[in-house]
C-alpha cells in the first residue's frame, strides 16, 4: 500500500509544482526520500496518513514554491505563455481562412442559379444551368 500512495501523493505535489522543471525534480527527489524513510517504518501507511504526517498535497508544494524567488517561476512560465499565446492567434487565423474558404466556396462569381434536369426526344437526360445576376 505504501508505495502506491507514495506514487498518488509525489504525482498530486508535482501537478501543484509551478516552477522550472529542474526545481520540480530536485524537489521532489528530496520528498521521496523524506517519504522512504517514513515508509520504512510505516510500510502500510495509506496516502492519508502521509497527507497527515506532511501535509496536504496542494499545502506542500505551496510551502516549497514560496522559498522560490519570484524571478525563477517568471522565467520558467514566460515561454510557455508566449507559445500559448502564439497557438492561439494560429488558430484564430487558421478558422478565419476555413470560414472564408467556406463562404467562398457556397457562392458562384455570377450569382445564384437553378439546375433543371430533363429529358430529350433521344431519351438523354439534359442537365441545364440558368443563372440570376
């Protein structure tokens, strides 16, 4: 029981980690240790217990990210706020050509027209286009 609430309690303290991910490891490699050493002497111990005895999840890695300078989470989520950022424009252009491109396509240069199929003396059918401008 013990090593699969180690694993459930690291993986709900790593989601709640905002910093780079060289911060997160270190971090997190120091837990673990800290949660052997616990499990040796409490192997059963449940993910609830380990919660009572280090604190909640969400409590622990808002203790650590608070030892952390500001300027080092900043730098560790600027890139991906500009990627984000850049995703989003490419697909707002990305949808504006496809409903152009839609549009576009559903209206003829000339206007509008009906399609009359009918039969000739020779039994061939005859498609014809009449157009309204």
């Amino acid at each position: 029981m013990g090593n699969e609430a180690k694993k459930r309690y690291l993986s709900a303290v790593k989601k709640n980690l905002r910093c780079s991910e060289k911060q997160k490891k270190s971090f997190l490699a120091e837990l673990e240790a800290s949660l052997n050493a616990f499990l040796s002497e409490t192997p059963d111990a449940t993910e609830a217990r380990l919660g009572e005895m280090f604190g909640a999840p969400e409590k622990v890695a808002e203790d650590f990210l608070t030892t952390l300078d500001a300027k080092d989470i900043k730098k560790a989520f600027g890139w991906k706020k500009i990627v984000l950022i850049g995703v989003i424009i490419a697909l707002l252009i990305w949808g504006a050509g496809v409903t152009i491109a839609l549009i576009d396509s559903h209206v003829d240069a000339h206007g509008y027209g009906v399609e009359s199929i009918g039969n000739d003396n020779t039994g061939y059918k005859i498609v014809t286009m009449e157009e309204f401008s």
